[in-house]
C-alpha cells in the first residue's frame, strides 16, 4: 500500500488525527494580537483588511500563559488575532492539486470567536473546547497575501458558560487555576473538492464482525457518487466496501471476516495490554471523477459495565485511573507541544495506571491518539457551568454533543461523564429541573454514543448511571478500608449519605448491577523538597517528608486494594497543578517518589527483580 497515509502510525500526531489528508499548511507560530477591554475592536474596524494589531502572541498558548509571550493573567474578556497567509502556505495546503475549496481549522478557541479573511466574514462558533472549520474559498484573494482575523470574547465572570477548572476570580484559589481565553490548540489549513467529507465515524461491532460508519459530506452528493471504504491491518487489506451515496450522510456497515473466529479473533482487538489500531482509508469520488480520501483509523473493542464490573471485549477489568488535569505551568490547558502529550501518555503508563480520567477539560485530540496507540484508556468529562439556568443547559448541550461528536470513535474512550459532583446543578437533591436536565444530558449522551457507559453526575447524588462512583478524600486508610471492603459496605453506601456529606444516589433507578468505582481519592498535598509544603499549596490531607508521602499513599492504596466489590478506582492527581501540590509528580512531570515506587503501589505487585 505504497503512498498509503497511516493514521495509526503517525510518528507526531497532527491536529485531528482521525481525520487527515495529505495535504495541510499549519498556521501556528506568531500572530499579530491585541486586547480590546473597551470593545472598540469591530467599532474602529480591527477586522479589516487595512487595520494591524501593534503586538504579537504566540499561537496556540493563551494570553495568560508565559509560553504565549503575553503571560498577562488579569481580566480581559476580548482579544483579538492576525495572521498573514502566503499564497505559498494556501499552495501547500493543496490549492494547486485541483481542489477548489479552502478550509480553516481551528482546535479550540475560548469562548466565543468570529472570524474575518481579508477584511470578509466567514464564520464564527460558540464553545471553549470544540473545533470548528470554516470554509474561506470565497474569500481568498488570488495570488496575495491573506489576512486572517479573528476576535474571541471569553468572560471571565460568566459562570453560565461551561468553564471546567479555569477560575471566574481574577486570582486562582482552592482547586481552580488561571484562564484560558482565545486559541489553545492547533490551527491549520486544508484544500478540499466541491464535496468532502466533513466528518467519519467508525465504530466496531465485535460480535457483529463489522464495522459501522458514518460518513457525513459538506453537501448532498450528485448521483452516481460512490464511497470506497479500506480497513488495514499493517499492510494487509481485512475488509473493503464500496457503496453508492445517497444524500449528506452515508451509513452502513463493512464485514470484517477476522472478527467471525472467536477463536483467533483476540490478537487484532484493542486493549491496554494489546492496543491494535486499524487504519482506515475512505474515498468519496463523484461523477466527474474529483475525489476526496481521508485517512482515519479504529481499535476494535467493546466496553460495557454490569454485572457489577466494568468489561472490556466482554472480560472484567479493574480500572487503576488517575485524574488528570491537562495542564501546564507554562502553557496552561494547551499542550507545550505535541510531544508533551505523548510523554504525558508514557508518563500515565510508567506509573502503573491502565486508564485516566481528563477532569474538567475535553482534551487534545492528539492526546487521545496516543491514549489510542500505547493503550491508555480514557474518561471523558464536560467541563462545567456553575450555575443552573436555560442559557447554561443550552450551552452545556451544545458543547457536549460536539465533543462526543469528535470523540467517540477513539477507542480509548471508555466512558462519558457529563457532570461532576453536582457543579452547575447544585439543587440536583430538590430541583426537578435539575434532576430532568441531568437525566436528559445522559440519555443525550447514549443516544449519541450507545456503545459507552455514562455516569449521570459522578461522585454522589446519582441518578441514573451506568457506574456507581463515589468521590472520598478521608485520609484514614482504615476508615477506607471499611468503606469499601465488601458486598454489605457497598450497599450501605448506596443508600446513605456519602463521605463528602451527600447523598450517594437520589432515585431507585440506579441499576442493582452498576459496578462500583471509588472515581476521587487521595489528593495528599506534599511539597517537591524535603520541607513542609509551601505556605499557599492545598491539598486534601498533608505529608511533609518522602518517607510520609510514600507511608500514607501506600496505606491508601492497601486499603481500596482489600475490597472486594471495587471495579476501579481514581487517584487524585497525576500532577501538581498551581496551588493544588496534591500530585504524584510536580508541575514539571517529576514523579515525587521514584516510578517504580509509585508503580508498585498502584498495581499492587512487586516489581520484578
């Protein structure tokens, strides 16, 4: 398959990994900025073609970042960009191939953004965490240079919006951290056909032996459009299908025979143990013969939670999690680079965890590419709003559905957390609108994504989940201990009130056979040095030196290792993050105490000598 772009193998993942072409112009690097905090900007005309921003950012780092060269973190609800594109840079992202149409990508700008090229408004989009493209071909001046513009209006007191950890106070406090306003990840362009496809999805059916896809097209296809589909195992061809288009959106289903021996068909599933990536190949050609190929690709695997386990093609797995933050001292919630996400992956691994929840923060695509590739599995969680209001429902929805969108044909991806310890729902216990919007973002979720647990509101006050999870920060590892250490604990846990004061679940409907998952723990604040921590870190519960550190984290882990009913449990926190030092390893990625400490005692076995 000589020629062939493999998805799976790339050697650093590109922005949107599952959905490549061979041709693209990144759009990183320096921009032309401003901030606006009189809100002038479209008065004066910063958007035109004639206007430029006197100062200068570094794309995709957040004004408040020191990797942005901005490195301002007060209150400044509107920025403003500029970038000069060559007539080369439109060149190389295809142009010159015979594909007429332009398209700009952005990864994620925060909150809300308009964009202009050449002084012509081409698009705009509202949420913090999820991409949106612009097609710009009408507005591309032949030859020249052209100017992209774009104003993103982020509020830092809108609690209405989803937010996630970034703080609405102008000072980070407790477990909230410094914004994130304007572009954070990748922006990048690419020249399409008349008709392209602007979406794939793949999703395995093991039983089945087939895959089902999704192909969704810009536009309605001309008749006789015809779709050609390529599923590859290394360089062997394991299926292939070629269908005839009928509207905007292409269904069905490709038979992969390798799946029909269920005795065989273990060595091409996806696990942490054995992450087998697919690469797929999908080619759209219309009558006159314009084609669009896009390279993606998929593991093969199902996930399903019952019988009071979490199950993985059908076999119980305890799932040893630690949360992460995504963020850096530096860069904040946009990644250094591409490697950083990549180490943070091995990092995870070398640890001894097999799976992470990504708190608060729809991540990097390219972060879950390598999840996807080394075998991390992964929970995915909605940033919050934190209030409850029509204007926030609507907001929460919208970007949630774009994310599950983006993300549920990752195979890393093991389950969707819509809401977190009640935030933005705070009168779930007495609200029936609360409790009706909380059900109905769930049951949105599995008719999105059937294929996936959902964890109604993770922590306490349930509803109706798929995995019971409980969030407990007590540091008495007896207490603990009993908590969690069998049948009868489980039960009265279910229906009383929990350790953070709350009531575990809020209605019968939680399923008798929901596997029970300890989703927070831990969170032991320890300073990097020798020393006490640091007069305005915090944490959960403190150690002061190595050697308690390591007594009250191994204790910890001993505890909820003893039950007997546990499917899973989550450690908080992968990394230090500011002022919260409650993490294995500092803001910089250094473990606290050595790998192979910390890898014992989550997996609970020796290391081999």
């Amino acid at each position: 398959m000589a020629g062939t772009l493999r998805a799976s193998a790339l050697t650093i993942a590109r922005p949107r990994p599952q959905l490549l072409r061979e041709d693209w112009a990144e759009l990183d690097g320096t921009w032309g900025f401003a901030y606006d905090d009189a809100e002038v900007g479209e008065r004066e005309g910063w958007h035109t073609a004639g206007h430029r921003l006197a100062g200068t950012i570094a794309v995709p780092y957040p004004p408040e970042s020191p990797a942005s060269g901005v490195g301002d973190d007060r209150f400044h609800d509107v920025v403003w960009y500029q970038r000069e594109v060559s007539w080369e840079d439109v060149l190389e992202a295809g142009f010159s191939s015979g594909r007429p149409r332009v398209l700009l990508h952005f990864g994620a700008v925060d909150y809300r953004a308009s964009v202009w090229l050449n002084g012509i408004p081409v698009g705009s989009h509202e949420g913090g965490h999820t991409p949106f493209t612009l097609d710009i071909t009408t507005a591309i001046v032949d030859g020249g240079v052209q100017l992209i513009t774009v104003r993103a209006e982020d509020r830092a007191a809108d609690v209405e919006q989803p937010r996630g950890k970034q703080d609405w106070q102008e000072d980070a406090h407790i477990i909230w951290y410094r914004r994130t306003t304007g572009i954070w990840q990748p922006v990048w362009l690419e020249a399409t056909p008349e008709v392209f496809v602007e979406q794939l999805h793949l999703t395995p059916d093991v039983p089945g032996a087939a895959v089902a896809f999704e192909v969704n097209l810009n536009r309605p296809s001309a008749p006789g459009t015809r779709c050609r589909i390529r599923l590859l195992l290394g360089d062997e061809t394991i299926a292939e299908l070629t269908t005839a288009v009928s509207g905007q959106r292409h269904v069905g289903q490709i038979t992969v025979p390798r799946l029909r021996n269920g005795q065989d068909r273990d060595r091409i599933l996806w696990s942490p143990d054995s992450p087998v990536l697919v690469d797929a190949t999908v080619t759209v050609e219309t009558p006159g013969g314009d084609a669009d190929t896009v390279y993606s690709y998929l593991g093969l695997r199902s996930v399903d939670a019952r019988d009071g386990s979490f199950l993985l093609n059908d076999r119980p797995v305890v799932l040893r999690s630690v949360l992460s933050q995504g963020y850096w001292p530096q860069s904040h919630l946009a990644a250094p680079d591409e490697r950083a996400l990549l180490h943070e992956v091995e990092l995870i691994l070398s640890l001894g965890f097999n799976s992470a929840r990504v708190h608060q923060k729809i991540e990097d695509p390219r972060f879950l590419y390598w999840a996807d590739r080394l075998g991390l599995m992964l929970w995915a969680e909605a940033p919050a709003a934190y209030v409850f209001s029509a204007t926030a429902v609507e907001r929460l929805t919208s970007e949630w559905m774009r994310a599950v969108d983006r993300d549920r044909s990752h195979p890393s991806v093991i389950t969707w957390v819509p809401l977190n310890e009640s935030w933005g729902v705070q009168d779930i216990a007495h609200s029936p609108a609360q409790r009706a919007f909380a059900r109905g973002l769930a049951d949105l979720t599995r008719a999105l994504d059937p294929t996936r647990p959902v964890i109604t509101n993770d922590g306490w006050e349930h509803l109706e989940s798929d995995i019971f999870s409980v969030h407990d920060y007590d540091a008495d590892p007896e207490t603990v201990r009993s908590r969690y250490l069998d049948g009868a604990a489980r039960d009265a846990l279910r229906h009383g009130i929990g350790p953070c004061g709350r009531a575990m679940v809020l209605t019968d409907a939680l399923r008798d056979d929901a596997p029970l998952m300890l989703t927070e723990f831990g969170g032991i604040e320890f300073a990097a040095g020798s020393g006490p921590a640091a007069e305005d870190s915090w944490g959960y519960s403190t150690a002061d030196t190595h050697e308690q550190f390591e007594d009250r984290l191994r204790s910890l882990y001993r505890a909820v290792q003893a039950s007997t009913v546990l499917a899973g449990t989550c450690y908080t926190q992968l990394t230090d993050t500011m002022q919260e030092a409650n993490g294995l390893c500092t803001e910089d990625r250094t473990p606290k105490l050595a790998a192979h400490t910390i890898r014992e005692i989550v997996t609970g076995a020796a290391e081999p000598s």
